[in-house]
C-alpha cells in the first residue's frame, strides 16, 4: 500500500490549510489570575460556568471538551480584559465582600457583553 494519489488530468486539487491545535489551557496561569483578581474557586467557577470538581480536574490536567475549553478561553479573555480595560482589583475590590465582589465582576462582565466590538481595517 502506498500513499499515492492518482488524479485525472485537468482535475483540481484543493489543500485545506493547515490548522495547528490550540494550545492546552494552562491552568496554573488561571488559578494565579484568580488569585490576582481576589476571586474565590467559587467565584470563577460562577463565572466559568462550570463545577468546582471540573475545576480541580482541569487544574490537576484533566481533559476538557473542545466547546468547553473554547468558553473558558473566551471568559479568561473578559477577565483580562476586566483587568487592563477597568483596572480590576481596584479599591472597591478590596474591600468588598466576596459576593459583592462576584456581583461587580458579573456586571463588569456583561457591560462587556453589551460593548459593541470595533473593527480594524
């Protein structure tokens, strides 16, 4: 067997393009995020949307959906953004409660949500 293609002549050949995997989620930088933040495991994994078990398990390199790994790719990208854009932890931070802090975080959030997104051309 060999890895010879016969094509017609005059026929044409189309390559997809080369892809490279996304990288593993490095959860050892999440959890240094979320202590920089001043968030809970509860309170990202709220945010996450997602378990505490999942959690520990991706934090002990346990294997995730794509799906799953792109949403958590998407959220960290907000909490960054949370950070440079607003300046998280700020003042209030620090003195908040953990809810409270969640519920600013959460608002932060979704007004990021409601952000229309500029384009560059």
């Amino acid at each position: 067997m060999t890895n010879e293609v016969i094509v017609e002549p005059g026929a044409t050949i189309t390559v997809a393009p080369f892809v490279p995997a996304p990288k593993a989620i490095d959860f050892e930088k999440i959890e240094a995020l979320r202590k920089h933040m001043l968030l809970t495991v509860n309170s990202l994994v709220t945010v996450f949307g997602t378990t505490r078990v999942s959690y520990y398990n991706w934090l002990k390199g346990g294997k995730m959906r794509k799906a799953t790994a792109d949403h958590i790719r998407k959220v960290t990208r907000k909490l960054l953004t949370v950070m440079t854009q607003h300046g998280w932890p700020y003042d209030l931070v620090f003195v908040a409660s953990q809810p409270e802090r969640l519920k600013m975080l959460q608002d932060l959030i979704e007004n990021l949500d409601k952000e229309p997104t500029s384009v560059i051309h």
